[in-house]
C-alpha cells in the first residue's frame, strides 16, 4: 500500500523482500535501492539491512549477545577499511521514545582521548535543534570536519509502518539519515553528501502512527496532518535493552581492545 509505505523509515516495508538468512532467532534482510529504484519509491540509493528478532519486546535477554555480535558483524562489512569512527547519537534525551541515540552515546567505549591509538571511536549527541537552538547536522559537521573521522555512524530510533516491528528491527544503511523524517518533521540530511565522509546508520522502529494501528486491527485506512504517533507503554524498557544491544555492537566491532 503505497499510501502507508510513506509512513516508514524501514526498508524491508517499503521494498518488500525475503530473508536472506534465517537462523531461527533472527532474520537477516538485505535492500538495494539503485537510482531508478529510488526514483521510483522516493527513498535515498544505498544499501540497508536488517536484522529481525522478536528477542527484544520477548524480554529474551539471553539472545542479546547473539544480536550484538550479529549487529558488529553487519557493522563492520559497512566500514571496511574504517578506523577513525564518529558515533552521533541523534534524539531528544527527554522523550524516551526518542532517546535511542542519547543512551547508546552513554554506553559507548570512546577512546580517541588515548593519544596512541590509531584505531578509535569518539562519540557526541547534539540533542534537538528545540533545546539548543542549533541543528543537529551543524553541530555533526562542525565537529567531523575538526577531526576528521573515516566514518559517521548515526544512532536514531526510527517509525514502522507495522506496529509488530515495533523494538523487533534493526535496521543498518549506508544511506545516511534525515532527523525527524520519520514523524514529518524533516531536518538537514546528513550523509556522504552533506557530511563529505561515509555515513552509516543505525536504527530501530520506536512509534507508529495511530492509521497503522487502525490498518492492522481494523482495516481502515486513514491519515492525515493530525495522525497521533504511538509508542508502547513499556517503551522505557525497551528502549534501554535496544540501545544495550546497538552500544554492545558498536563497541565490539570497533573499540580498542
């Protein structure tokens, strides 16, 4: 449903595709988009995978390892070659259903301050242009282009067009991200493009919109400029497991060891 497919950030809804892998806890889905294909679906060309589990919203804390070490495999097939990495954690601190990017920012293993090291992960979060009055791409652009990383991973949590992907879909693309896109409130793209580095981000669906709900349960379609946005009632709980599960993968695919 073309109408609905715009009220998503995740590729596997608006470019249908079938597992690649599958190894009975996760899913693993890979998504092309090329010039014509972007054109055609309005999304950005890249590459996006994801990694589907139902561990998470399961309370299966046993399989989170699993899913880190699956999540800095994914990582690290994205940044061969990267060894200067710049973590942003993208989001408002205070609104928990966007504070992904905050609370993988405060369990990262950041070490560029060790000045022997080749190799690091330095990281920032720029909160929201509301508290600041700065824009989240300046404050990234201002401090990229000061240090110079190899590459930008972007932390944000992100809308499902399926409220059962709700804390249940990682998704990783190297097609960068535009803050608040997910929730019509269009920011500064940041990507290659803007950035002038490579730009991988990294992402799980936190909210819905109240016509996804009504299209699942009830088979209506409907939307407009006053669709509420919903998240469950337990998002604390799992927005903390999630940003566990990314930080872990950060920091085993690229901190020093």
């Amino acid at each position: 449903m073309k109408k609905v497919s715009l009220l998503t950030d995740m590729a596997v809804e608006f470019c249908k595709s079938s597992p690649k892998r599958d190894d009975g806890t996760i899913k693993y889905y890979e998504v092309d988009i090329d010039d014509a294909l972007s054109r055609k679906l309005r999304r950005p060309i890249g590459k996006y995978s994801t990694l589907e589990t139902s561990c998470v919203v399961n309370g299966e804390s046993d399989c989170f390892q699993r899913l880190s070490e699956a999540l800095s495999r994914c990582l690290k097939s994205y940044l061969k070659g990267c060894k200067k990495i710049m973590a942003v954690g993208l989001g408002n601190p205070d609104l928990t259903a966007d504070a992904l990017g905050d609370r993988v920012f405060k369990r990262l293993n950041v070490n560029r301050h060790l000045s022997d090291e080749e190799r690091y992960l330095c990281a920032l979060t720029p909160n929201v242009l509301g508290m600041t009055g700065i824009e989240s791409y300046d404050i990234i652009a201002a401090v990229a282009g000061r240090i110079k990383p190899d590459a930008v991973i972007v932390v944000d949590a992100l809308t499902a067009a399926a409220s059962e992907r709700i804390a249940s879909a990682f998704q990783v693309t190297d097609s960068g991200i535009t803050p608040g896109s997910g929730v019509d409130n269009h920011r500064q793209r940041i990507d290659r493009d803007s950035l002038g580095v490579k730009v991988v981000s990294v992402g799980v669906p936190l909210v819905v919109y109240a016509s996804t709900i009504a299209r699942d349960y009830c088979g209506e379609e409907k939307s407009g400029r006053n669709d509420m946005i919903v998240t469950p009632k337990d998002v604390d709980v799992l927005v903390e497991d999630c940003a566990k599960i990314i930080a872990d993968g950060i920091n085993g695919a690229f901190s020093h060891k």
